[in-house]
C-alpha cells in the first residue's frame, strides 16, 4: 500500500477515534442536556451515531491536514545568520502644480 494511502488510514481512524471521545465527553458532560435527549428518545443511538460520524468526518480531515503540513521539508536546516536586504527609506519628491488647473477644480466641484 502506498505511504499516503496508509497514512491518510492511519489519521482517519485517529480522526474518529477523537471523535468518539469528543462524543462521549458531550454526553457524559451533559452539554446542552443531551444525555436526557438521547436517553429519552427512542432515535437516540441515531442520534449519538450521526453525531459521532459527522464529527469524525470534520476530526479526520483536520489530523490528515495537520499531518500533511507537518511533513514540510526544512527550507534552511542549516540556520546562520539571514542576509538583510537593503531597506529603502521614501523621501519626499516635490511636485508641481499648476495654480490654474487646481482652481479650476474646485470651481467645478
């Protein structure tokens, strides 16, 4: 199997994995009374399979991107000193401006 088959396999299943923690500390938690709704409903293990599997979806794309990010190549493994780029400072430049021109503008305003 192909290294990045593999490792996307490897953070999906740590992607629900996550997901199935995360699920089970909102019901444990009681977060926005959900142990209640899902105890008392007879869609409750729907409920909690849905939950569980729309998290697991968001969980594993964010380990597989983490993961992906993460195997960057070093651009500068030596490190050192950077080169420092001349700045270049502005300094004002006079312009000249016709009187009539800039009078005629405002009388058009």
């Amino acid at each position: 199997m192909p290294k990045l088959i593999s490792l996307y396999i490897r953070q999906v299943a740590i992607g629900f994995a996550i997901s199935a923690a995360f699920v089970a500390m909102l019901l444990t938690f009681n977060v926005a009374n959900l142990w209640h709704l899902v105890s008392n409903s007879s869609e409750g293990v729907l409920a909690v399979a849905v939950m569980w599997v729309l998290n697991g979806i968001v969980f594993a794309g964010v380990q597989f991107g983490i993961a992906i990010m993460r195997m960057k190549e070093d651009d500068h493994p030596g490190g050192g000193k950077r080169q420092m780029m001349p700045v270049m400072l502005a300094e004002p430049v006079p312009v000249k401006v016709d009187r009539r021109t800039s009078q005629q503008r405002q009388i058009r305003r």
